[in-house]
C-alpha cells in the first residue's frame, strides 16, 4: 500500500518520532510559493526535533488558488484534511488563527501585524477593560464603592481582548483606588494569552438619584419615589441626578423598575398646560397685572414657553407656563414724559416776547 503514498506520506506514517506532537500555529493569511498548498504554508511547525517539524510541514493538502484568487480554510476544515491524509491529530495541537485565507500566485499578501483595527473595535476592548477594572475595584475596596473608569488601549493591546469578554483578570493597584493606577490586564484564551499594562484613570462617583419603587410612564416624580444612592455608572453612558430636587415634580417619559438611575432623558417638566385647553394669562408690568383668557397652542410645562391663541381677535403670541392652567407675559413699563408748565409751554425759552439780558451799560 505503501508504494501508492507520496514520498512525503509515507514518511510521515513510517516515522516514530512524530509521537512526540507538534504545535501548529496557523496564520491569518499565507500565499504558498509553489502548485500546492502544504501544512508548512498554512501554520508554523514546532517540534523537540526540527527534522519531524519539516516532515510535518510538507503535508500537501490541495491546489493552490490561481492568480488574483484565494480560499478561506478554517479550522475544522483543516483538521478533515489531516484526518484524510492520516495524520494523528490527537498527537498534534492546533493554535493561532481560526482560519487562514490562502492567496493566490501574484497577490500581495498585508502583514498581520498592519491590518489596521476598526475605531468601534477599540472602543469595545476598552469597555470589556473597564468594565473588567470596576469589578476587580469592587472585589479590593468593597461592593459599597462607586468609581468612574477610563482606560485608553493601543491598537495592539486592543487586539488582544476577546470580544465576548472572557477570560480578563486584572492584577496590581494601590489604596485609596483612586487616580491614576498602574495594572496589569491578563487574558487568558487559549489561543492567545496576553498580559497587558494599562493605565486605569479611576475617579469617585458621586451617588445618584435611583427609584424606590416601580413607576409608570407619565407619573410625576414625587419625594417619596426616588434616592439617593451609589451606583457604578459605566463610561460613555448618560450621566444621572446626584440631587432628588431636580427630579421631583417632574414626568417619567417612559415606564421604569425600582432601582432605576433617574437620567436627563428619562424626565420631562410635568404638563401643567394641554393642547386646546383654556388657560388664563397674566400680562404684569410694574403695579398692573391684567388677567385675560386664551387657547393654548400645544402641550407645555412648568417654565415653557407655549404659543396662545387670544380668544378675542385669535391673534397668536407666546406666554411663560407659571401654573396649572395658567401662563404670563410680562410688559415693558412706559416711561412718561414730563409736561412742561403751560407757560413755558406757550413761550419756551429763548423765544422773542420773553425777558432777555440786556447787553450794555447795565442799567
């Protein structure tokens, strides 16, 4: 049977000494140099003994793409190619890349190491980080702390988180767990183990305004249904209240759970005034105050400015939202003129019939 195997096959079968394994790290890319693609070109051979590791990496597997063309071969793939040229896998281990796109003759192949990553890549390695940090922070100082985290990683570290975020610890620090802090993020991934230095800028947060019970949309917040409490807010998320009077007396926009962080959008000013109602208007200018009555224009709340109709001749103008039902505007005060004295009115000074000086001896 043997004189039907390729030289290389056979010497594959017939050598003892592959028993021992070898690593092959597969590549993300590779473009064979001659008619048919071997193991060689696919993934970096390893062995004790380098003769085993070229027998190894002559393993033919199948043609090589024409020009301009290429095959992307992933793992499973590649290990049914082995299996059918009976080669051992459980004597051998597979690491590196989880696929490999094998180019065609005359196609420039990129370095792996100049692939440029994506911005929305980076910025999900360094969420993975920071959110890695709280929680090591959480585990030094107690579950009671509150922290805000910022984490900047380089293109080459950011390569290095697992996208689903598993597999990161986080070493080092100092007490207070405050500033600027030196650590070390370890990923462990069996395919690509990574210690990496990074510098976390960790900052107190102050506590937040959080619900104390379940609210539906269009309640008005009242003191009794909010707190003040800790909460680890994430980086890049909308701030929350650190004050309960900024929220009370204003409208939930959308239903919320007990413990929820109270934020900009989740409030607006309660609707004092609706759309179509008749409100009354107040019109103040210094010691006048005219009361008069219009239709309101749209949906308004405390401290908005609402468009009103007057129910009189039905000409629009706007109007502060003060009450319930109720809006001001408020006039400029007008500034009489004196009257002069009707003498002075009927001969103003300088004209001719008044007293004049007279210039001369004085007399």
């Amino acid at each position: 049977m043997l004189k039907t195997l390729s030289p290389t096959l056979a010497l594959i079968l017939l050598s003892p000494a592959l028993v021992l394994g070898a690593e092959l790290e597969l590549r993300a890319r590779c473009q064979p140099k001659g008619v048919i693609v071997t193991v060689g070109d696919v993934a970096e051979v390893r062995a004790v003994d380098a003769a085993e590791a070229r027998v190894l990496a002559a393993v033919e597997l199948f043609p090589t793409p024409a020009p301009g063309q290429q095959r992307l071969v992933r793992v499973r793939e590649l290990q049914d190619l082995l299996e059918m040229r009976t080669v051992n896998l459980g004597e051998h281990r597979l690491s590196g890349s989880s696929q490999v796109v094998v180019l065609g003759s005359g196609e420039p192949v990129r370095p792996e190491s100049s692939r440029p990553v994506s911005p929305s890549i980076v910025r999900r390695a360094e969420r993975l980080v920071q959110e890695a940090v709280l929680g090591y922070l959480r585990e030094q100082a107690g579950p009671e702390g509150s922290w805000s985290v910022r984490v900047a990683l380089e293109e080459s570290q950011a390569k290095m988180i697992p996208g689903d975020g598993h597999g990161i610890a986080v070493r080092g620090g100092r007490a207070p767990w405050t500033g600027s802090q030196r650590l070390e993020v370890v990923v462990d991934s069996p395919t690509q183990p990574a210690r990496l230095a990074v510098t976390a800028e960790v900052a107190p947060r102050a506590p937040v305004v959080v619900t104390t019970a379940p609210l539906a949309a269009g309640a008005v917040i009242r003191p009794g249904d909010v707190k003040l409490q800790s909460a680890l807010a994430e980086g890049g998320r909308e701030e929350g209240f650190q004050r309960v009077e900024d929220v009370v007396g204003r409208e939930l926009v959308r239903s919320v759970t007990a413990g929820s962080v109270l934020q900009q959008s989740s409030l607006r000013a309660a609707i004092l005034i609706r759309r179509g109602e008749v409100i009354t208007v107040y019109a103040r200018s210094p010691g006048v105050c005219v009361r008069i009555t219009a239709r309101a224009r749209q949906d308004a709340g405390l401290g908005d400015l609402v468009t009103v109709e007057s129910l009189l001749d039905r000409k629009l103008y706007a109007a502060r939202v003060c009450g319930p039902q109720e809006a001001e505007v408020y006039a400029r005060a007008v500034r009489a003129q004196a009257t002069p004295p009707a003498s002075l009115a009927e001969n103003p000074p300088g004209t001719p019939g008044q007293d004049q000086p007279q210039e001369g001896n004085g007399k």
